[in-house]
C-alpha cells in the first residue's frame, strides 16, 4: 500500500492536505490494522493527498493523562506538537476516537492548534462533496447496530457522522436501548483497558455486547478500535463468534466499495 510519510512528502516539498494519526492500536494491534488499512483504501479511492508521521509518530499521552500522571502526558504532547508544527500539519484525521479528543481538546493550550476530524466526519465530508460514492447494494438489507465511543459521542457531541454513513450503505440500523448520550461504555475508555475489572457480576464488554445483540444484528458497527476490541471479545465470550461481526464504519465502506 503506498503511504507516503510526511518526512517524504516535506523532501519533495510537498504539504498533504491530512495527516491520517494512525495511534497505537491502528498501529500494533493486528485487528486494529485492518482499520488503518481500510481507512488507507478509502482515501486512495477519494484520491485524498495524505501522509503519515510513520516512526516519529508517538503516543498522543492520552493513556497516561486517565490514568492521573499529567506530567508524562505534557511531555508527550509536547513532544508531539514539536514534531507536527515542523511540518506545518494543519488538518489531522484519526479513526481513534481518544486521539481526536486528546487533540481536538486538551493539545491547544500547549500550543498544538490543528483542525481535527474523526475519520467517521472525514468519511462523510468526502461523500457529501461528492468524492466518495457508496454503493448501497453489496450491504444492503443486513441487520445493523452501531455502538458509540465514549470519546466521540458524549465528550464530543458526534452522533450523526457515523449514523449517515451506515444509513447510506442500504442497511437495516437498529439502535440499542441505550444509546447516543445515554450510551453504555464498552469498558477500556479512561484507561481501564490496561487494568482488571473490578469487583461485580459481570464484565461491562459482556453487558454492552448482550445489549447489542438485543437488536438481532448481524454486524456491530464501530467507530473506535478499542470498542471494536471489547465488543469483538464480547461476542466470543456469548459464543456469537459465527452469527455476529463487529466491524469498523471505515470496513463497512471498504467492503461496500469492494476495496
């Protein structure tokens, strides 16, 4: 797949229109690559001139802020706003929900001021500007539910971007009972991915996931590569593995443009 990287595009002198944050989990976890990729392909097919920070991409320091240490997140961050204000990086787009926050609302005061879209408001400007057709036939007619990150949804009050998306690929959307604002977490939001559960009668993946498949869906959408993990976990523990699939919005366009 050709990703050029900003140190290539600025030796050729040239200024992509995004920088795509690829983030931790789209970078190392095997599942969650298959989101990069297919965020990669769409972007391809809208000929969007992109690029990449590649080996000098670091963590954005969200982890370490919920979990208490603010000092490690200011060094990171400010590490990081060295290295996206060398290139002169405007507009950045991630499919990590944590990272659009973390930059859309805690990087200004440190100096690191960037026009930040999550890919789901990317994916939808680039169809509503007619660079990006949907093919609303390979999907059409299956049993949709969408679950909403924390960090989109309620600490970001975006709601729709992914709804219209799904809407516009043919397919049946029901919605959980809780959703939108009244939207249960998935459970690795605030740092809790990287601890055990505390004491209860059930994992919040399990109740989340035993909400989803309230609806009888044969898809899980999902717009945040942590969620996708628990609720991908979630369907093997209620052993849906064979009936259900979690999938990211950026897949479900992929695989609606054969891509």
């Amino acid at each position: 797949m050709n990703v050029p990287t900003m140190a290539e595009m600025m030796a050729q002198g040239k200024q992509p229109e995004i920088l795509f944050w690829v983030g931790a989990a789209g970078s190392y976890d095997d599942r969650a690559k298959k989101i990069s990729r297919a965020f990669v392909k769409i972007l391809h097919k809208a000929k969007v001139d992109f690029a990449v920070l590649g080996t000098e991409e670091s963590s954005t320091g969200d982890v370490a802020k919920r979990a208490g240490n603010e000092f490690l997140f200011q060094m990171q961050a400010m590490m990081n706003i060295e290295v996206l204000n060398a290139y002169e990086v405007k507009t950045i787009v991630t499919a990590d929900p944590h990272s659009f926050n973390t930059f859309k609302n805690e990087y200004p005061e440190l100096g690191g001021n960037y026009t930040v879209y999550h890919h789901t408001q990317y994916i939808k400007m680039l169809i509503d500007e007619g660079r990006l057709s949907v093919d609303d036939t390979v999907l059409k007619g299956k049993k949709v539910t969408y679950h909403d990150p924390c960090y989109l949804g309620r600490a970001n009050g975006e709601y729709e971007s992914p709804r219209e998306i799904i809407r516009k690929m043919g397919v049946n959307l029901t919605e959980m009972k809780r959703n939108k604002a009244t939207a249960l977490c998935c459970g690795a939001g605030g740092a809790q991915m990287f601890k055990d559960a505390e004491k209860g009668d059930k994992e919040i993946n399990i109740l989340r996931t035993e909400e989803a498949l309230e609806t009888k869906p044969q898809i899980i959408a999902t717009g945040c590569p942590y969620c996708n993990t628990m609720m991908t976990d979630g369907i093997k523990a209620t052993n849906n593995e064979g009936s259900v699939e979690v999938m990211d919005i950026a897949e479900l366009i992929a695989t609606s443009q054969n891509l």
